[in-house]
C-alpha cells in the first residue's frame, strides 16, 4: 500500500514539474507540444497501471462475485422449482388417496346401513311372526274357551230337554257325563273321518 502511494505522488509530481518548467516560456496550454503528450501518456499509463494494480482486482472479484451469486440464484431458483414440482406431486398423492379414503369410507357406511336395515327388516320379520304366533295362541285360546262355554250350555240344555223327555230327573253331572262320551265319541269319529 505504501508503494502505491509513492508510485502515485511521483505520477502525479511528475507533469507538475514540468509544467513549471514550461510556465515561464509563455506558451499556451493548448498549443500541441511533443512534451507535453508524452508526460499526458505518460500519466495516463501510470494512472492505468495503479488502476489496474489496485482497483481492477477487487473490480474484477465483486463482478466475478455477483456472476456467481446469480449463478447460485438461478441454480437455488430450479432446484426450489423441482423441490415444488416434487411437493405438488406429493400433495396431489396425498389428496388422491385421502379421495380414495373417503370413497371406501363411504361405501363402508353404506354396506353398513344396508346390513342395518336388513337387520331391521330380519328383526321386524320376525317380530311380526312372533306377533301372529301369539295372536293364534290367543285366538285358540278364546275359541277353545268359547267351546267350553258351547259345551257347558250344550249340556245344561241336553240336561233340561232329558229330563223333561224322561220324566224323571237326571243330575246334571250324570248329563255331563253322559255328553263328555257323546262328544268324545263324535270327535273320534270326525279324526277317523
């Protein structure tokens, strides 16, 4: 750094000296002078020698730098896009089979009610089979209880119609008795016919 510095002064020293030189001859700045083009080229040299030593690297480096960093950019840009294409993929994946899910969860609720129903329906069946078994149970019931009550009044009247056709009284339960073989005779006749 020191060395620049110096290398700089006597650049810049240089055409100083010179030019107080020229200054008391009274020619004009303007006028082409072999001299003075030489120490411009000179200085202009020395100038892009300091330049290129000092400034150009550094230049040089911050360009190669931010080449680089858009390098890395457009390399971090796809591979992000390539991660984001991967992810949608995935995601799409994810919503296809949680679709298929839902598909086979819907369809299992469905077999489940039509299992419900037609255990409903098996369970109603046999509800109403129980329902007309019982209802036979108390149909017979009250037709066997009514032709108990036919046969006991049955018998009171073939009591009464006896006693009156005999003349002479007969007991009733000698009537009954009498009606119980008569009946179990005309039931035994109406199996064998």
């Amino acid at each position: 750094m020191k060395t620049a510095a110096i290398a700089l002064l006597a650049v810049l020293a240089t055409p100083a000296a010179l030019f107080a030189a020229d200054a008391g001859e009274g020619k004009s700045v303007l006028s082409p002078d072999w001299v003075n083009s030489a120490v411009t080229l000179v200085v202009f040299l020395a100038l892009l020698g300091v330049l290129y030593a000092f400034a150009w690297g550094p230049i040089q480096k911050g360009l190669q730098a931010r080449e680089d960093a858009q390098y890395h950019a457009l390399d971090e840009a796809k591979k992000a896009r390539e991660e984001a294409a991967g992810m949608r993929v995935q995601v799409q994946a994810q919503l296809d089979h949680a679709a298929e899910q839902v598909r086979e969860m819907l369809a299992e609720a469905r077999r489940d009610a039509d299992a419900l129903r037609a255990t409903e329906k098996e369970a109603g069946v046999k509800d109403a089979a129980a329902e007309r078994e019982r209802a036979k149970r108390e149909i017979e019931a009250a037709r066997d209880a009514a032709l108990e009550d036919i046969y006991k009044q049955a018998v009171d009247l073939a009591t009464t119609l006896s006693a009156k056709t005999l003349g002479r009284k007969i007991t009733a339960d000698d009537h009954r008795k009498l009606v119980g073989e008569s009946l179990a005779e005309l039931k035994q006749s109406a199996k064998s016919a």
